[in-house]
C-alpha cells in the first residue's frame, strides 16, 4: 500500500504530470477531493522545448520544473514519485512500483512514447527524442563524435562520425535538424577548425510528400526553404528501411554513413496494463466527450493518450500541448459538476494556431483562419508563445537569457559531455520507456 | 599515435585542463611551440563551486566551460579528449587511452582525488564530490530519499533517508553543510510538507579541534556560529570508522543512521604511471622551484598534483586554485625563458587570503595580513571573489542570476532527479576515478 493519510474525501488520482496532469492538479485543488498525482519523474518536462537541451541550446533545468515546487502543498494534495504500472477497474486500485492504491476517479494522463513500428534495429540503434535523459544522451553522442572524429584519419570514419540523419519531417523532425543545420553553420566550425565541414550532412527523411503535414502547404514549402538555407538536406517520400548504428539503408536504395541517427517518425500511447481491450484503439484510450474511458465510469483519459472522436475531429483530436492543457481544464470544470450533480459538458477544442522553428530569425505559423506567417515575424511569434508557456517565472527567465545570448553571440554555451554516452545505454533506456 | 599535424615547433603535452592547465594553455599560445592538452572531458570545472550543483542551487553549465571554446582555435594548439594512462620519461612519450603520443615538454597538471584512506566502507558508500557527475549523483541521491521517506511509515527509516553526515570540516565539508542547512530551513519543508523537519539531523564531522584547519582560529570560530544557525551539528575531534550505506559508525563510539555520507576528508594526487619513484611523495610530484620534476629537465607538474617545496612552505604550497593558477603562469613565463635560452625564475606564491561561505549572508574570510571578515560583508567578497573567478562571461552571468534568484525567493531551481541514482554506480564511478 502507498501511504496516503486517511480522509473522507473522495479521491482521484492522476497518473501523469504532463500538461494534461499539471494543468488538472492545478484547478482540482480547491474541491472537496483528495488528489494523488504519480509521475515517475520529479519533474514537468517542457516537451516543446527537448530539442535545445539536445542541441547544446539549453540545459534541463530551463525546461524541467520540479512538481513538488510547482504544484504548490495543498492539505488536500500527494505527490507520489514511482511508476504506475498496472491498473485494476473491477477493484478500483492501481498498482505502480512503490505499492497499491485504491480511487474514486482516476485520470490517466500518460501521454505517449517512441514508435518505431516494430523495426528492431531502428529501436536498438536509432535516438529517440521524448525525455530529457534521451536528449542528454544525444549531446554527448554528437560532441563525442565530432572528437572522435579529430583522432580518426580515416576518411569515411570520418564522415560517418559527422553526419546526422534525422528521421521523421513533424515539428520534431524539423525543429532538430534546424538546430543541427545552426550548430554546423555557425558553432561547431569554431570548435573543431581541424575538421572539413563541407564534408558533414545533416540530412531529413520525410515518408509522405510534405514536411509538417499537420500545417498548412504554405508553411511546407517555408520550412523547406528554410532549412536548405541551415544546410539541411530533405529527401521527401523517403523511409528508412534499417539501420545499424554506422549505415542506414532508405527505401530509395542509398545507404547513408552515419553514426547518429535521431528519430521523430512516431509516438504512441503509454498506457499502463490492466484495462479493457474495447477501451484501446491504436494504442490510444477511447474517451467521450467528457473524457471518460468508454465502457467506464469513473476512469477518464487526457491528453496524447486519449483518443476523443468528435464530428470535428472523427479521426480524434491531434497530440498536441494545447489539446492536454485544454482537456486537463476541462476535467476539472465535469469533475466539479459531477461532485455537484450537474450535468457534465462536452469538450471542445479551442484550435490556436500551430507552429514550428527552423532556426535562427525562420520559423512558420499557420493561424487557425488559414493565415500564415514565415521567416522574422513567425520566429518572434514562436519564442513569444513559447516563453510564455514554459512554467515558472525562474525557467521562463533561463530560457529567454540563454537564447538572447545565443542569438547575439552565435554560441551555444552547453556543449558539455558530463556523461559520455555508451550505446548499451541506449537499449537500456528504451527497455524503460516501453 | 594519437594523430596531430607534423610540426617543426617543439611540442608541449599538458595534461589536465583544470585551473593550472587552462591557464598554462592561454599563455603558451603566442609562443613557437606546438600545444596539445589532454583531458579526460571536454570540459573545465569550477570546482569551488561544485558542492552548488550538488545542492540544487545550480545545474553543470553554469560551472563547466567546454575547453574547446574556452582555448580558442590557434594553429598550433590542439585539444584531444582522453585520459591519460601512463608516461614514459625514457622515449618522452605518454600513453593515452586514445593512443601513443610524444613530447619535447610535459606538462602534468592533473589535479588531485578524492582519497578515502584505504576505507573500503567508505570507498563503497560514502559520496565523493570532485567532479560533476559526483555532484549530480549526490542531488538525485538526496532527494530520491526524500521521495523515499514520505512512502516509508518506518519512523527509523525515515529518519536515516533524510539524515546526511558530512565528513572534513574543511572548505567543501563546511560549504557542503551549509548549503544542505539551508535546503533543511528553508526549502525541503515547502517541497515535503508531509515530513518533520525536527527529525532531520545534518551532521559535520571534523577530525581535528576546529573547523577550517587552514584558516584563522577566528574564521574557525565563526564557521561554528554560523553553522548552528543552519541547523547543521559539529562533531569536532571526530572520526568515521565505517559505513554500511546505512549507518555511520563514529570514533566515538555513536552509531548514526543515514543513506547520504558525503565525503570531504581528504585528497590526493592523481599522477599517471610510469614516474620514477623518487619523484613522487605522498601521491603528489616533486618539483623545484621552477616546476621542474625532480630527476627531470623536461617534465613539469603544475596545480594541486604538485609539490613544491620553498623555505616559505616547507610542507609544499596548499593545494589551493589561486596556488594552481599562479603557477600555470609562471611556468608559461619560464618556458619562454627557456626557448630564448633566458635564465628561470624561481615560483613564488602570492597568497590573497582565504575564504569559505556557510550560507546566506554568512561567510568567512582571512585576509593574508591577518585580518578576518566574517557575516554578511565577507559573505558579499566570497560571492564577487567566486564570480569573477568564473571563467566566461556566460556561465557568470548565469550563477549570478541564479543566486539572485535563489536569495530573493528562498528557493533552489534545480530540484530535479534527471538520472535516478542506483547504488552501484558509485562503485563504478570511484573505478573509473581511481
């Protein structure tokens, strides 16, 4: 049993602080409930902003924010550190690596992980880029290369060492190898002048005929444009076939020397065991309207997690930050309602806009009118909106001075390997994530 | 062979890029010499400041440079990243982990290690903090426990995973438990409202009659005052006898329950094989007055690794930073002394005075004249002293936005557990500094 005090008050417990979890948490905190949040971290992770850390942009600090500080005591509220890993609906309890707990409600928020569609050598060699240990282990793999590269004189070592695919044209994709294309033009020639860097690709697979198929065509042929300019090289209609930590071979026939390959292609839902099949569709938890898990009452699913169809979303809504932050506000205001014998009102999402960064003074915004904007203003648009969702006022201020530096300076100040990164960790590391 | 470009300079190998080294490597570059330092990281250390990152007041970037961007590019300096196995003085070679390389001049600047005395409980248990996976190690350590005691309903439990003894009463052991009385005052009880602060006990234990040997009585003095402030209890004239990971065996015969031993009771130096033996005393190198090893007209030892032994300090210089950095200094000046067939000087140290803080608005500082500071004003030199010691104007800009940050809000950002410390990666991480 995990120790939780003894109330009278129902209890809900979430699994996940995510922007789903946090948001929640947030508003439950003056009903007569008791909450239990679990994450198996200590910590928010600022997904949006992962890349930086990979890239030398920023250290984890800037994005991660201790859950404990942010979800302020509350005589109400128990944060528990430990993995959630089974879930029981007939007897109402959950089981997670530091005991049993028994709810009332429960709420899973546990967004999504890695997808490498069953490809194994993808997932034994491939970098995945969703947790702040995984884009650690990136840093140093990149800065490791590049001084592995000064003593070879082998020249196709050489290359390999230097060469980067990226996988995968979403914003992920995009944003990284922007900030790869950055630190190649203007960072990296200043560290290593021993090295040709005309000789190093940062190369882009996209499987469909577009990047960023979530925007619009506009901000496709933008995000092009510019990442040629951050001498980013995009093979469109492109997949990788296999990879073995040196090579990878495309489904258009070339191979590619390379010894980091960086995969976005794919997440997909990490939900604990234990419940329903009828529930799960595309590793995603089937909810109403009002968040509830289909076939229950008292379990809801929010954020990357949930699969909520609507006339408006039939294929269910996008895993995106602002779908989580709205559907953990939204949660809230029905749990309330149901505490109350109100009837519960049905979520709607309120779509913003979307966007991505290339890099330097280039990004693209699609607003949810059909209009876009590209290069200098969008650039400024997305560090605006991003800074201003990053939580914390201390965060929000690390972030913004680093990349004012950054900008002024053409440097990247955490090109630090502190953990030299040995590919056993790799395999090790996605044993835990799935 | 470690490959570097052929050279009709003389070639200078300095290993270790820690104080004496960087600043060796800076002064040497005008010369007609071809540089190559070798360092296990590509980083340099702020060591005074490490004990801030293993308390949560700071993350890595703001006390580790990246020495490629530190030493800027030159034609003839040359950066490889390595540890350093062994030297032999007879074919002037080094060995490396990288490959074999030889040199006109050796420079050895690497430093010292922690020394646990032939303890093996403590080599197995107690907590190092010399280099920042350590300091990371120790953070995630400290507060996995505190997550740990709020799930435990064992009252001894409890109490042993937020108790933390700290052994050395000097600079570090001082600066350590102070940091961790101010966590205990003011921050932990905001993070861990569960928990009974009253229970936690954070211990300094000191071998000798008085805190901060190297000081004067009167900083010694003070130290004391200062850390009864912070909660933290002294045990001076004390010892540790062992250490099972879970209790402390004291050489007064008290038993101590705790999970957290930091260890900050010695050093030693951290030569690579293959000197002679005459030239090494008590771990550390030999050297005249112009660095010179003894036995030797081309190997040289800078920084703490050396022994230097003068009218003035009998027992060698401390082994301090300013005494590291002078040091470096002055052997770039005989080095250019000696390719112009010029006369040597002999080292003299120029000793500034010494310091230690406690916490917030308490400090201590000795002055070489034999006045003393003590509160808030040597609290206000020991901060401008560290910042403007810092090394890049980024990295001091960020410690002081820190600090700002941390005395205006009661608050330590960093409060995060990245990687989850496992035991077993102490064992290995001692392995690999031995």
């Amino acid at each position: 049993m995990v120790p939780i005090p003894e109330s009278s008050l129902p209890r809900v417990i979430i699994i996940g602080g995510g922007f789903a979890g946090v948001k929640l948490v947030k508003k439950l905190k003056k009903l007569p409930l008791q909450i239990v949040l679990f994450d198996r971290n200590n910590y928010h992770t600022f997904q949006p902003l992962l890349y930086q850390v990979a890239t030398a942009g920023l250290e984890p600090d800037s994005i991660a924010d201790p859950l404990r500080k942010q979800l302020e005591p509350a005589h109400n509220f128990f944060f528990r550190m430990g993995e959630v890993q089974s879930i029981d609906p007939d007897k109402n309890t959950i089981n997670t690596e530091i005991g049993e707990l028994g709810y009332d409600y429960l709420v899973i928020a546990t967004g999504s992980r890695t997808n490498f569609f069953g490809n194994v050598s993808l997932m034994q060699h491939a970098f995945p880029l969703k947790q702040i240990p995984q884009a650690l282990d990136l840093r140093s793999h990149i800065l490791q290369n590049f001084e592995a590269a000064t003593i070879t004189e082998d020249l196709m070592e050489k290359k390999s060492r230097m060469n980067i695919v990226v996988v995968g044209g979403g914003p992920t994709g995009v944003e990284v190898a922007g900030a790869l294309g950055e630190l190649k033009r203007s960072i990296l020639p200043k560290d290593y002048p021993e090295l040709d860097f005309g000789k190093m690709s940062i190369i882009l697979l996209e499987a469909s005929p577009r990047l960023l198929g979530g925007m619009s065509e506009k901000s496709s042929e933008r995000a092009l444009r510019y990442l040629k300019k951050f001498h980013v090289d995009v093979y469109l209609n492109t997949l990788v076939e296999t990879y073995d930590g040196k090579s990878a071979k495309l489904s258009n026939g070339e191979h590619i020397n390379t010894h980091t390959l960086i995969w976005g292609a794919g997440v997909k839902g990490n939900y604990p065991e234990g419940l329903p099949e009828e529930a799960i569709e595309r590793s995603r938890i089937l909810v109403d309207e009002y968040s509830r898990m289909r076939g229950s009452n008292n379990i809801f699913a929010i954020g990357d997690i949930s699969a909520m169809k609507t006339d408006e979303y039939p294929n269910a809504h996008p895993m995106l930050a602002p779908v989580a932050i709205q559907q953990g506000d939204h949660l809230a205001i029905n749990l309330k309602n149901a505490l109350q014998n109100r009837p519960l009102k049905s979520f709607k999402y309120f779509d913003k806009g979307s966007m991505a960064t290339v890099g330097r003074n280039k990004a693209v915004v699609d607003f949810p009118g059909k209009g876009t904007l590209g290069g200098f203003p969008a650039w400024i648009v997305w560090m605006f909106i991003h800074l201003i969702s990053i939580i914390g006022f201390r965060n929000r201020l690390i972030v913004f001075l680093n990349w004012v530096w950054n900008y002024f300076t053409y440097d990247k100040g955490t090109r630090l390997i502190i953990r030299k990164f040995v590919p056993s960790k790799l395999k090790k590391q996605e044993a835990e994530v799935f």
